[in-house]
C-alpha cells in the first residue's frame, strides 16, 4: 500500500504499523452504491469490491498475504507452503505473491468436494497455479485441517534438509491469525470511505471461512467502536463451529493489536443457511444469487465464497433480520476464477 493510504490507516490503529508488510497494493478498493440491487432487496446497498485487488484476478486473500509475505521476507525465507482446497482462491495468490517476492510457491490441494468434473480438477484456480509456476502435492484427507497443516511441516523438514528455507502459511487454529491483520486495515478503509460519503453503515456482510476476513474486519470495528453489525454467512462451518472460531479468532487479533479481551459472543454473528449442502456446494439460493448480481449490476460473484455470501445477505433481508431501508456494505471477496471450475453446473443457471 502507499504510503500515504497506509498511513491514513495506522493513524486510527497504530499497532498495524509494527508487523512487516510485504506491500501487493497501493490504493483502497472501491466502495460504491449498487442501485438496481437496491431497488429490488429494498435496502441502501454497497458493495467494497476486494475482488478487484489488484495481483491475479485479486481477492480477499491479497490483504491476509501481505502480512504473511511480510514475515517470510522478514525471516529470509526462499519458498512459500499453503494448503487449500483444489478450487482454493488463497493457493492461487499465494503462488502469485510468492513469485512477485521471488519466492518459490509449493501448494497442497486438499481433495475436500468430492468433484470429479474435469474442470473443477485442472481449470479455474488450478490453471492459474500451472501458469505461476507453482508445485502442486495432493492431500486426501482434506477435511482435516490440522493433518492438512502437519503435512506441511513435512514438507517444510524436507526442504530444510536439502538447504531450503520455507515459509509455511498455516490456517489451523491454534497458530496466529497474522493475515487478519489485512482486514483490521479493510475495516478502517471502509470506515473512512463510507465517513467520507456521509454515510453510516448499519451492517456488513462477508463470507466466513477460515476467519481471518470475519475476525479481522471485526477487530477493526470493534477497536474503532463503529456501531455497524457484522454478519458472517458460513461457507465451510455451520454456526454454531463458527461463531466459536471467530469469537476466538477475533480475540487473538485483538492481542495481536494490544488488547487483551476485546470482544465477547454477542458481537459474534452468524449464519448457515445458504451452507448446505456443504463446502463449495451449490444450492437454489447460491444460483439465485449468482444470477441476481450478474444480471442487475454486471458483476460476477462465485458459488464457494462471495455467492454464498450474498445469498446469505438476500436470506438476512428476506428473513427480515436486516429490516427494509437499513444501510447495508457487502463486502465482495472475490473468488470469479473458481467459477471456471463450475462451468457444466453455471451453464444450467
Ligand atoms: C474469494 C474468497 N472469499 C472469502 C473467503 C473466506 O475468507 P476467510 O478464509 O478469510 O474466512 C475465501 C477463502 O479462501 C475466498 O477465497
């Protein structure tokens, strides 16, 4: 980020200011009105496009990888690990931030959806990983997250031993929540942007995965005080898993920033509706919504993250949970290049 835009940033949380950032971008994403959504859900709504980041087709993941890139360059590494989904959005930025910092990418992909479309296993993400460079391992057990992570350390052994040093991105609980630091920064950027179009949100929704979106924006608002809720539409967890981890997450970020219990469960808000029938699964509203959004405002969401979340933020509407007229920010992460590995279900839209 330029210096000035981050300044701007840290003003309002300076702790930022103390982790090493390896800088993948240099200005805010925009955050603008969608009208015709508007007019059809009969609320104020806006969207933050983080989809459009700028480093291979962006997303959410390039605020979290700045942090991570910020302490591999810190610690001399050479290579960089991460493991993720075969559709996983944060392996293909990963590869391509690894490359920009001359870094080499190594990614596992877990097999976590059982698909065996050609396309979901060798287009979308995972050409983007061929045309990086990247090495790729396949990880069967994919649905567990800490064999996923301890996999990696023996991979990151065996480099070591041959001279190498890596770096391995770990997203298990239990180890720091370092990339939510990017969207502390996301939750002060949008802050100041809606301060600045005399606008005062009244809620925000974003997908929740991994956490490190969720916990971090939350940690940001809630240093800040802004008074807007938080909703996290569940993509991987149903509710109940998840509101435990981003409570957690959330307060894990907050140490990171100096606070030692900075939010409790009422702060935590989410909701699974749209999840089943599981992880990168389609459902009725996950198509509506990725045809909605495409057709009222031109702009293409995708049916493992930001689809799902915004079929959440339409359930939250229609449910009356989010009342008619309220201000809304939808928080757009990204993830279009997945929906190449979608095509044959996208198709019958
Ligand atoms: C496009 C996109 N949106 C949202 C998410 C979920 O974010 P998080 O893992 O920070 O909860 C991901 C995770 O990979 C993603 O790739």
């Amino acid at each position: 980020m330029a210096q000035d835009n981050f300044e701007r940033l840290i003003s309002d949380i300076p702790p930022l200011g103390r982790f090493p950032r390896a800088e993948l971008f240099s200005s805010p994403t925009t955050l603008e009105p969608l009208k015709n959504l508007s007019k059809k859900l009969g609320v104020n709504l806006y969207i933050k496009r983080d989809d459009t980041l700028p480093l291979a087709m962006g997303g959410n993941k390039v605020r979290q990888l700045e942090y991570y890139l910020g302490e591999a360059i810190t610690q001399k590494a050479d290579t960089i690990l991460i493991t993720g989904s075969v559709q996983s959005n944060f392996v293909r930025l990963c590869a391509a931030a690894a490359r920009k910092f001359e870094m080499r990418p190594i990614v596992q992909l877990e097999e976590r959806v059982s698909n065996i479309n050609i396309e979901y296993n060798r287009s979308g993400n995972v050409l983007l990983l061929k045309m990086l460079g990247a090495k790729i391992v396949y990880f069967s057990e994919g649905e567990n997250e800490t064999q996923a992570d301890a996999n990696l350390n023996i991979i990151a052994n065996k480099l070591r031993k041959d001279g190498a040093k890596p770096y391995i991105i770990h997203l298990g609980i239990g180890h720091r929540p370092l990339g939510a630091l990017g969207y502390a920064a996301a939750a002060v950027e949008a802050i100041q942007q809606a301060t600045e179009l005399k606008l005062e949100i009244d809620h925000v929704v974003l997908p929740t995965g991994s956490a490190l979106t969720h916990s971090g924006f939350l940690a940001g608002v809630s240093i800040l005080k802004y008074p807007a809720t938080i909703h996290g539409i569940c993509v991987r967890r149903d509710s109940s898993l998840q509101t435990e981890r981003v409570l957690r997450r959330t307060n894990e970020v907050g140490q990171l920033l100096g606070y030692s219990s900075l939010i409790g469960t009422d702060a935590v808000i989410t909701d699974d509706t749209c999840l089943p029938p599981g992880y990168g699964q389609m459902n009725g509203y996950v198509a509506e919504a990725i045809k909605m959004s495409a057709i009222e405002e031109g702009i293409i969401v995708d049916p493992v993250y930001s689809g799902k979340a915004l079929a959440g933020l339409i359930h939250l509407i229609r449910s009356g949970t989010i009342p008619q007229g309220q201000n809304v920010l939808f928080l757009h992460t990204g993830g279009a290049p997945a929906n190449f590995g979608y095509q044959s279900e996208l198709e019958r839209l």
